[in-house]
C-alpha cells in the first residue's frame, strides 16, 4: 500500500508543476499560434516531412480561419488541403528514393489514386459543422477500402504545437 501511495505522489508531481499556459482538451493544444517541433529542422527523414508538410498547411489554414483558438477551428477544405500538400511531399521524397516507404503515405496515395481523397477524409475526419459536398460518396470509398486497403488505419501526426503567442518569449 505504502508503494501504491508513493508511486501515485511521484506521478502526481509533474501535473502539479505544470502551469497551465499550455494545456490539452480533447486532444488539442490550444493556443493562437503554431510552433513546428525542434525536430522538423533536423531531421531529413521523408515521411517526417511530409507530416511537416501538412502540420505547417494545416495551421495555416487555422489561422486563416481565425477565431479566439485556432487550434479548435477545421474545416473539410482545410483538412483536404493539407492532407493533399503532404502527399506531393511524400511523393516527390519518394521518387528521389524508391526504397522510402511509409504504410500509411503509401496507402493514402492508394487512395488518392483511386479518386477517394475527399471521401476518405470525410469518413475519417469530419467534424460536426462540416458542410460535405453533394458529390461526396462514402459508400463507395468504404466498398473500395474493404477490397484494396481492409486494414488501414487512419492517422493524424502534428509536428508541433500550439501555444498562446503571449506566453512564449523569444530566445
């Protein structure tokens, strides 16, 4: 019991010292500014990024979208937007070396391929106040997906985060 105790003290101890400048809800960091990860500017690796590539699109596209927090804002054009720059990254990475190989790049190329881009971040993605346009047929990209890809698994890489610019200070 006594160990149980002070392991739960000693796990507790790092929340207490957070200040809660910088804190996660629903999984977002919040904040009015995107700060990309220290390690995006040194390491060359094709699928980190590429994942570079669509944190930095994304953001942007959150800041464009405005609001009190950027970081809660989406939209399906947005989300789209980002998802196809990172694709032109990873494929212009890969044709520089065909021995560059990430599952999820590569089966989302698939996807692109096939046409279902948009039905596939639709079906994965959506937010509740997205409006989806008419065209969007996610029945077919499930039907397809069951036959070419019955295993993916939908996946999200920020390289960076968020914070409120007025609790950062310069180096």
């Amino acid at each position: 019991m006594q160990f149980r105790r002070w392991r739960l003290t000693f796990l507790a101890l790092p929340l207490a010292a957070c200040s809660g400048d910088i804190y996660v809800r629903d999984g977002v960091t919040d904040g009015d500014t995107f700060y990309l990860a220290q390690r995006a500017l040194a390491d060359d690796d094709p699928a980190l990024q590429s994942w570079v590539s669509y944190s930095l699109t994304r953001s942007t596209c959150q800041l464009q979208i405005g609001g009190d927090n950027p970081a809660r804002a989406s939209s399906l054009e947005c989300e789209l937007t980002a998802r196809r720059l990172m694709l032109l990254t990873w494929v212009e990475k890969k044709s520089l070396d065909q021995e560059n190989t990430d599952q999820y790049l590569d089966e989302l190329v698939r996807i692109r391929d096939a046409g279902y881009l948009d039905e596939y971040v639709a079906r994965h993605f959506r937010k509740r106040h997205w409006q989806l346009p008419e065209n969007i047929n996610i029945n077919d990209y499930r039907r397809w997906q069951r036959t070419n890809i019955p295993s993916h698994k939908p996946e999200t890489q920020i390289i960076g985060s968020w914070n409120y610019s007025g609790n950062v200070s310069s180096f």
